[in-house]
C-alpha cells in the first residue's frame, strides 16, 4: 500500500528532523561567552540568512530564555532551569 509507505517515510522524515533540530539546539548552547557568541557569529556571516535561518532562530530563542531566566533570578524569582 503506497498510501501507508508514504506516511510511513513521512512519519520517520518527521522524527530525524526533529532529532537533528535538538542536536543542533544543544550543541549551539554551549557557545555562551561573548567571544564564543563572536567567533560563531563570525562563521555565520560567511553564509547567507537563508543558510543560517534555524541556526539564528535557534540562538535567538536561547538568549530569549537566558533574559528571561536573569530576570526572573533579578527579582528573586526562579522559573524552569534548562
């Protein structure tokens, strides 16, 4: 049944990607010094914006969650520790 092979290879598509995407968001986590961040965005920028889309969105989100998590430790509050 074609139908099913092809949800089949979807499915499992699906799944690699998602797999690729966490590796990818955690080996990009450790880049968090300032010099870290430089050197890295130095790389980047030898690539086009279509090139390093989900690496910045990827960056993006995790200095969101970093503010956020400083903020929170500002005011004496504590939220989830990633």
């Amino acid at each position: 049944m074609p139908f099913i092979r092809e949800i089949r290879t979807t499915i499992s598509n699906r799944i690699a990607e998602r797999r690729a995407h966490r590796q990818l968001t955690s080996e990009l986590a450790a880049f968090r010094t300032a010099a870290e961040r430089t050197e890295l965005d130095l790389v980047l920028g030898r690539h086009t914006a279509e090139e390093t889309r989900e690496i910045e969105a990827i960056l993006n989100q995790q200095d969101a969650e970093r503010r956020y998590q400083h903020a929170l430790q500002s005011v004496g509050l504590s939220g989830p520790q990633h």
